[in-house]
C-alpha cells in the first residue's frame, strides 16, 4: 500500500525532539511531547509519514468493518512485502507508541536474516585462495537496508583530518590564510603533494580555541559526490556546524519531500533552502571543500556557482584543489571575492627547508645542503615527507652535497624502525629505506611514483605489500573493513602503525576508526595493484568489500563494490532493494548516481528488472537538462520504456504501466508532439491509481495543456489542470515544479477564458514559488501571463517591465520561446504607445533573426505568431501589400496552426477586409469566427472580435447594432476591467462609446465606460460627470474605504463618529449605483476618482 502523505513527524537526533511538518497547511512545529495539539493536529489528517528514532513507518487512519473510524495502522515496506500493525485510536497515538510500533515492524524475521548474513561473513572472513570464484565468496542472503538521516551519510567525510605533530609551522601562509577572510571565496590551487590540505588543517588548529574564530564546517569531497543531490547532502549535512535549528530543520524536510523523478532543476529548489537557512543566522562560518578537483560534472559546477553567488555574507568558502574549477574566477576576482594561493606560494622557502631538517636532526644544517635539497625538490611538499622517511637516523648531516648522497643505504637505529606485529610475516625490526637518491626526485613530483614504488614500497615486507594493495582501492579504511577485504586480523594496528609513520595514512577521525590513504601514495598503489594482483583478485576485493558495506548497511558503496567486482546481477538486486527500501526517499533522488549505475548494466540484465528499466528513465531525463531530447536519447528512453512495458504488461501489474505511460507522455511533450503526449497521458490515467498522485498530476497536466493548446478545449483543460494542481497540492514537497508548471497553465486557461483576476492569482502563485526556488522557466511564464494581463487594463509601463525581464531571461539562457513571445508584447505595447512604425521594425528584425539564426520552420506556430502580428502592425500603417502577400503564403499552414493562432489570424483577416471596405466579408469572417470561439469559451478572442464587428456595423451604417453589440461588450468585460479591446480600435470606437455613454444610465457599466473614455490618448472623448457628484468629505471617506480602513478606524482619523461615517458610506454607494465597498472601490478607479 502506497499513499503521498500530506504531514510528517520526524526526529531531530540534535534538538532530541519532533518536528511536525504539516505540508497541506504549510505548519511546522517543535513537539516536545505528545500534547494536546498533537492530537488536535493529527485529528486533520487520514495519514503521515513518522520518522523516528527506531525506523520510518506510513500512518493510515482507517475504517473498521462496522464503519467506525478513527483506526490508525502502520504500514512497513520491504521489496514486494508489506507489514501492517495497528498502532490506536486518535487519542492514543504517543510518540512513545510510534516508536515502540516501528522498532516492532523493524525486528524478525529481518534482524534474523541479518544475524545470519552476520554469521557467515565471520566464519568466511580469512583470506581465501586465487582459486576462489566471485560465487562461493559471497553470501546468498541479503539484508535490508535500515538506516537513519545521518547513517546515508559517511560522517567522517565531515571531519577535520588529523594532524601529525611532527609539522613545520608555515608562519606565511597562516598569516595569509588570515587575510583571506576578507574575501568570500578563498581558493588553494596547487598539484598533489604540495601540503594544501595539511596547511589549512593547521591554520584551523592554530585559531581552534579563539573565541572569535568562525565555526568551520569540513566536507572531503571524493567522485561519487559528482551527484549534486549526494554533493548538497554532504554540504548541508555540515552546515549544522554553523546553525543546527535552521540547518537541520532544512535538511530533515528534504529528507522527508518527495520528488517527481522527472525535473532536471530539483537541486536549485533544496539549494534555495539552504541559502535560505544559512541567511537566517547572524552566525559567521567557514566552509572548507577539500579535493574539489574530483568535482568534474557541469550541472554541479553551475550549483556551486549559484551558492557563491548567493553566498551569505557571514559566510567563508574555501576550496582546496589540484587544479582551478570552472567556476567564474575572473569575475570573483574582478568584484574583490577571491583570495588565492597557488603552488609558487606553497613552495617550501629554504628556511622552512632547513627548519624541516632540524627537526629531523635537532640541529641546523648546512647552507649548502638546504639549497641543493631545496633546488632539487623544487619545495615540494611530498618530497620533504619521503626525504623525512629516508633520513630518520639521528646522524649528523654531511657538509657537502656529494656525502649527502651517499649516506648508506641500511643504516640502523631504533628511529629508522616501523614496528610492525608479529605472527604475520613481519620481522621485529623490519626498516624503511634510509637514502634518498635525490636525482629520482630532480624533476619534481612527476617522478615520485617511480620513487615510491622502487624506494619505500618495494621496502616493505610481502604481507604488508598486499595489506596495502588490496585496500588501495578503498576511497576510506576502518579496520573491519580491512580484515574483511584482506583476512588480516590485526588491521586495527597496521592502520595506527601506519598513520603513526606519517606516511601513507591520515585519520579521518579523533578516535582512529577512519582512514585515508594520502592521495598520492593512493594513487600510486591503484596504478600498482592492477599488474601486481589482475583483475581477478582485484573483483574478489571488491566482492568482499560488497559483502561488508551491505552487512553494515552503507548501501551506495555496496553497488559500487558490486559493479567493481562486475556482479552485474548482484548490483542490479542491490539498486533494486535500495529503490524499495522504506528509508531510500533522500538516496533515490541521486538520479546522477543511478544514471551512472545502471548505465554499467548490462541491457539483458534490466530486461528482467522493469523496475530498474522506469528508474533508468527517469533518471536519464533528470540528468539531460535540455528541454528538447536528442534522437539518440530519444531512442534510448524509448528502448527502456518499451522494455519495462512488456515485463509490466507481463505481470499484468497495470500501475507501473501507468507509470510507464506517463513518461512516455512527458517524453513526447518535450519534443512537442502534443498529439502524443496527450494520448500517452489519456492511456496513463487509465491504469494509474488513485494513490499515485505524482503520476496522476503529470498526467493530467500534459493531458490538460494538449487540450487547451492545441485544441482549444478550455473548459476540459480547466478540469484535468485544476485536478492536476489539487494532486500537486497533496504532495509533500511544496517545491514540486509541476506544481508551478501547472498553475501557470491554468492561469493561460482563465486568461483564454478571460477571466484575468483569476488568471493573475495563478500566475502570481507561481511567480512567487519560481522566484523563491528560481526556477527561471516559470519566471519566465508567469511574467508573460502577469504582462498580457497588464496590457488588457492598460497597465503599460508595468507590462512593459514585466516583458523586458522575460526577454533579458530567454535571451541570457536561449529560451527562444519566452524571447519571441516576450517580443511580441514589447511590440504591442509600442503600437499602443502610438509608435507602430518602430514596432514594426523590432519585428522584422526578429524575422530575420529566426530565419537566419538556423533553418528554420517556417511552419512553426511561433513563427507564423510572429508573421501575424507583423501583419497586424502592417495595417496600422495601411500596408495592404503586404497584407495580401501574408494571406497568400499563410495558406498552406493554417491546417496546422493551434486553435488560438488560428483565430488571432482570422481577427488579423478581418480587419484587412473591414479597412479595405469590404465590410460585408469582414462581418462574415467576424460572425464565424464568434460562432467558434463563443462555445468553446474563449472569451479573450470573442472580446476582440466584438469591438472589431462594432465597427463593422458602423461602417455599414448600422448603428443600432453597432451600440448593441457595444453594450454586450461591456457588460461581459466590465468585472475584469478591460480596457485595450476597446482602446486598441483607436478614434472611431471612442466616438461609438461616447454616443454610447448618453443612453446608458446604470451606475456601474456608465462608471466602467467613462473609465475607458478616460484612458483614450486622444482627450476628445465626451466624458460625462456622476449625475450627483461627491462632495469633498466623501471623497476622503471613498479614499480612506479604498485603503482597506475599517469604519471604526475612518471615524478616528476624520475625527466624527461612527454613525456619521456609515451614513456618508450609504450616500457614496448610492451615488456611484453600487451595493458594497469593493465595487466601490473598482468603479472610483475607473473614474480617477482615487
């Protein structure tokens, strides 16, 4: 059982209390205890989703057999199997009992098979001979995958390495780590082994117990966290160092969203909350992103790029980096952001030189020898660390280069010892080289692998060799994980022992239960393990390795374990129990790391997995970020649904085939074959169930915008939109872009309607979520919506902002469409300025513009949009020519023009007949053209063409019908304020309304006509005055009504009484023929009253 709850509870382990986060209501509230208004808030919902301490649970508050309600159950699922335990009534639901109900859920026979899986990894833990096979090394049962908020999340990626305390204090750099703080974004660039991360450790030591000293926040970034989900994550996760309330309050609710799989932009919406947090605290912080080179995918960098642009200002960045990142540093550098240290500065001096090696020797060498090991290791930070490694004998330095060279290879001494056990191949005072051949070093770092494989690792004893080979491939070390890869039972000591040296190993961790190889050295033993183990030995490793993550349920490196050790099936069942998984909300929206997974399978694998085949899908299209998909993406997705459509159809499991449909829906509206995708969506809607509501609303959302756009069928369109938004509405995440998406349409839908108030509310709702979570497509909509709405109340100057921010958008990030149409409202707005003649020059400029940008389709609704409206400004102008040449050309594509081109083209024919006197033909056109827009309710089209065959009339000298149709017009725009239908005829209509104005006496249409009388540029328009005008004192009193003042309130400032005040409000409602203080108000501002 599968239901979108609208409300959670959840856990904060920090605060140690409950978050309620009511969704439908937009409430979130600290619970400290189940209260009295937990129950009255829980009494509003049939289900939610509780995240406690003991495990995740559903919450279902059902009805019993006898009708009684009030029953809540608790449902867990694992794969394909659900468990149900009822939990209470209303009144009985603590938070003790939710817990005690998910520890329940959560026990046998799950914990058994776990135990088991436990018992066999122990019992086959020892190193097994080459002749094993990938089969008899792995167990046959699998464990679930439990887990909390942070257990996803390896913490020791959020620690501070540990520093040795052999380290040369670097008193330059740290003094300008210092000044960097004046900047936003400092940034140490250098290659490996030059002591980046070790000098930024030791500047965060030296300020640790300064009071004033920001909090710092550490993430070591490693190649899976090219995920920008995973990415935000870990950054969020340790951005609590600086805000734990707002912080994790923000992470926990993005734990708990569920998201469409289908939007590309999900990560600006949890990115905008960070932000959002972290500007909430007057708390300063530095966030430091060690290895930022490993940083590698686009769609990331553009992320980052966003959080340094909305960096809050007591907020630090630092990057730590092998190389620059494609991040804009000429502009950081430009606006006095950026800070930088680069290799020249992190060169070793020869004074630091020299102080490295008294603090081998305890005494100062000679100057001689610190400028030849200075020249030659080119003040390399790696190469003083193996330079230490070979000179540990507490001998006195030579005075000359030449005897440095040859100091002897095998000297003895306690300090040259690494002491390893013994009981497993190693002797009791097995050393390291003492030498340095300095001409291996002479061409700096590019020689040291070279140098370390001949000179230290080659060193090693044979059982330590293969310690350190099997576990290269590790990206981090804990001991049990090592004994489970190597067999070696003392692994605890070889990693303290080898941290100890300094040389191969840093800790992750205070405790010492986290390691890491240095990257160099790891880099080296990957290069080394290959040749020296094959390929082999090297996928037992990682099946073993496989074995351990999955029994200590670190899911994501278990699947990579698995596609490392090619069990391709293995990793296959391991996505799939991810994917299923109660607990897998967060993780499954890593559609990068998914895309990346399942890309390594083979395509006879998924066939068998349709599940895997749909996650496939959708992954692919959340990472493509182009609204139009290539062929060869096309061809791919269509590939994997087909797939998953036989296996579902198979199963005869018609849900997932919904879901199946309604990707295939999606797929074909972003290659705008509306057609398709309504009959996708059609098919969809009638396999998916109730319960699936985001694939219902994006369902019916294609469906519902195929019916308004391209067949005009406003009122079906109305229907499934508003079905669409309702279901979004239910979703968990209010950061849900189909919601926007949605809302915008049915904004166009009442707009068609021309319903404009309505079609302003939806527009601004999704203008405020789009600006919020800057989602620049739905900007760029709604500003188009909010613009037309503005120009029909003749609201110019603020269409004219809201077009010019939509072009500068499209133009900025090629949205052509948002350009163009933005365009063609600017245009308007210039003809109705009275400036035609430059209008019509900013459209044959975009003309040409899309002609000779690319090949063109001339055929393209846009396109012949952008000809209509050019012929539309031609007539202003008495261009007949080329009016004649467009009717001619146009012809062939009128078929298929959507349903509003096609009438906004039958309007433009119109008038082309009434101003070359062919009346009679404009009448007929008009009249067919009303007899099609009418019953199918577009309203806007009729308006326009009403006024038009107004002027027809007139013309024909039939001027009874000519006021007559007038008077309708009115009566149907009056409430929406229209105002351009009317202004945008020009003179002629002015005279029509003023004769009008003398024989029509209702206060409200007479008030609404004078009002449009006023707005005609011409000033000769007759306009009438109240037939009983307010006096002075009224008009205060209708000033103070329009500002939303109560009587009580108007009767204070006007220093009278309240009864006073309700008679002068009788006497201006009578005056101006109106019944209430809204249409009050309205009417006053049609006539400038105001």
């Amino acid at each position: 059982m599968t239901r979108t709850t609208q409300a959670a509870l959840i856990w904060l382990q920090e605060q140690q209390q409950y978050l309620w986060h009511d969704i439908k209501r937009a409430e979130k509230s600290i619970l400290p205890e189940a209260t009295s208004y937990w129950h009255q808030r829980l009494a509003l919902h049939t289900s939610f989703s509780f995240q406690g301490k003991e495990g995740q649970l559903t919450l279902l508050n059902e009805t019993r057999p006898r009708g009684k309600g009030g029953y809540w159950y608790a449902y867990r699922h694992v794969g394909k199997r659900t468990t149900k335990k009822y939990v209470g009534r209303t009144d009985d639901i603590t938070f003790a009992r939710l817990e005690s109900a998910a520890k329940s859920l959560l026990s046998s026979p799950e914990k058994v098979r776990q135990a088991q899986n436990k018992e066999v990894l122990e019992t086959t833990s020892s190193l097994q001979t080459p002749s094993d096979t990938l089969a008899t090394d792995l167990p046959q049962q699998h464990n679930s995958f439990p887990y909390s908020l942070q257990d996803a999340l390896l913490i020791p990626k959020l620690h501070l390495p540990q520093l040795h305390p052999s380290l040369i204090l670097r008193e330059g750099l740290l003094t300008l780590l210092d000044k960097s703080l004046e900047h936003r974004l400092t940034l140490i660039s250098a290659p490996a082994g030059f002591g980046k991360t070790t000098l930024v450790g030791q500047w965060i030591a030296r300020h640790s117990k300064e009071e004033d000293f920001p909090p710092v926040a550490w993430v070591s970034l490693d190649p899976g966290d090219n995920d920008p989900v995973r990415f935000w994550r870990y950054l969020t996760m340790a951005c609590q160092t600086f805000h734990k309330d707002l912080v994790h309050t923000a992470l926990s609710l993005l734990h708990a969203a569920s998201q469409a799989p289908f939007e590309p932009r999900f990560i600006e919406s949890a990115l905008t909350t960070l932000l959002n947090s972290l500007s909430q605290s007057k708390q300063r912080g530095i966030l430091i992103l060690d290895d930022y080179q490993v940083i590698t995918s686009p769609r990331l960098q553009e992320t980052v790029t966003f959080f340094l642009d909305y960096l809050p200002a007591g907020l630090h960045v630092l990057l730590i980096s092998r190389h620059d990142p494609p991040l804009p540093l000429i502009r950081l550098r430009a606006r006095n952001d950026l800070f930088e240290l680069r290799t020249s500065a992190l060169r070793f001096t020869q004074e630091e030189t020299a102080s490295f090696l008294q603090s081998i020797y305890q005494e100062r060498p000679a100057a001689e020898i610190v400028q030849y090991i200075s020249m030659h290791l080119e003040g390399w930070a790696a190469g003083h660390r193996l330079l230490q490694v070979a000179l540990r004998e507490p001998v006195r330095l030579l005075e000359t280069k030449d005897s440095l060279i040859s100091i002897p290879s095998q000297c003895a001494g306690k300090n040259g010892l690494l002491p390893l056990t013994t009981g497993n191949g190693y002797s009791q005072n097995q050393k390291l080289p003492t030498t340095l051949p300095l001409w291996h070093l002479i061409k700096g770092p590019h020689a040291f692998q070279e140098y370390f494989l001949a000179e230290v690792f080659n060193a090693q004893p044979e059982p330590l060799q293969q310690f350190l080979l099997q576990t290269s491939v590790l990206s981090r070390l804990t001991a049990q994980l090592c004994t489970a890869v190597t067999g070696i039972n003392n692994s605890q000591y070889i990693l303290e022992t080898l941290e100890h040296a300094n040389l191969f190993l840093e800790a992750l961790d205070s405790n010492g239960t986290w390691f890491r190889y240095h990257g160099p050295f790891a880099e080296a033993m990957q290069a080394e393990a290959r040749p020296r183990l094959g390929d082999d030995r090297l996928r037992i490793i990682s099946a073993r390795a496989c074995r351990w993550y999955e029994e200590h349920n670190l899911y994501t490196d278990a699947i990579e374990a698995a596609l490392q050790a090619q069990d391709h099936a293995r990793a296959a069942d391991l996505i799939e129990r991810h994917l299923a998984a109660p607990y897998a909300y967060q993780q499954a929206k890593e559609y990068h790391t998914l895309y990346r997974w399942l890309g390594q399978l083979p395509e006879a694998l998924l066939q068998q997995h349709p599940t895997l085949c749909l996650t496939y899908v959708t992954a692919l299209l959340s990472v493509v970020i182009s609204p139009r998909l290539t062929p060869s993406t096309e061809l791919l997705l269509s590939k994997f649904l087909q797939m998953a459509e036989q296996s579902f159809r198979a199963e005869a499991n018609l849900p997932r085939l919904g879901e199946v449909f309604a990707l295939r829906a999606l797929v074909a509206w972003r290659q705008d074959d509306a057609i398709q995708a309504a009959h996708f969506g059609r098919e969809a809607l009638s396999w998916l169930k109730e319960e699936q509501t985001t694939w219902r609303s994006l369902s019916l959302s294609v469906v519902g915008k195929a019916e308004l756009l391209f067949k005009g069928n406003v009122h079906v369109a109305q229907r499934m939109l508003e079905e669409a938004l309702a279901l979004c509405e239910t979703a968990e995440n209010r950061y849900f872009k189909l919601r926007r998406t949605t809302a915008n349409m049915l904004g166009t839908t009442f707009f068609e309607q021309g319903k404009l108030h309505l079609a302003r509310k939806y527009y601004q709702q999704a203008l405020v979520e789009a600006r919020e979570q800057i989602d620049s497509g739905s900007i760029c909509h709604s500003l188009l919506g909010l613009g037309r709405i503005c120009y029909e109340h003749n609201e110019l100057d603020i269409a004219q902002q809201q077009a010019e921010e939509v072009k500068d958008i499209g133009h900025s990030l090629a949205y052509e469409f948002h350009e163009v149409q933005a365009t063609l409202l600017l245009t308007r707005i210039q003809h109705a300025r009275g400036e035609s003649k430059a209008a019509l020059q900013h459209l044959n400029a975009l003309l040409t513009h899309l002609q000779t940008a690319q090949p063109y389709d001339h055929a393209s609704p846009l396109f012949q949009d952008v000809l209509t409206w050019q012929v539309r400004l031609s007539l202003s102008t008495n261009d007949l020519a080329t009016v004649q040449h467009w009717t001619a050309a146009s012809a062939q594509f009128v078929e298929a023009l959507p349903p509003f081109s096609s009438a906004q083209r039958g309007l433009v024919i119109a008038r082309a007949h009434y101003l070359e006197g062919r009346e009679e033909v404009a009448l007929a056109t008009l009249q067919a053209l009303l007899n099609q827009a009418l019953p199918a309710g577009h309203q806007r089209i009729s308006f326009e063409a009403q006024a038009l065959l107004a002027l027809v009339y007139e013309k024909l000298g039939k001027s009874s019908q000519a006021r007559q149709t007038l008077h309708t017009l009115l009566a149907q725009t009056y409430a929406e304020g229209y105002l351009r239908p009317f202004l945008d005829e020009g003179e002629t209509m002015a005279r029509l309304l003023s004769s009008l104005l003398r024989s029509l006496h209702k206060m409200p249409l007479r008030a609404y006509l004078q009002g449009i009388l006023q707005a005609f540029p011409q000033g000769q328009a007759a306009i009438a005055s109240l037939p009983e005008p307010l006096s002075r004192q009224e008009r205060r009193v209708l000033q103070l009504l329009a500002d939303e003042r109560s009587n009580a309130e108007i009767a204070h400032a006007m220093v009278v009484s309240i009864n006073t005040i309700r008679t002068q409000t009788r006497s201006i409602y009578r005056k101006l023929g109106v019944h209430n203080r809204s249409t009050a108000v309205a009417i006053a501002r049609q006539l400038r009253l105001l």
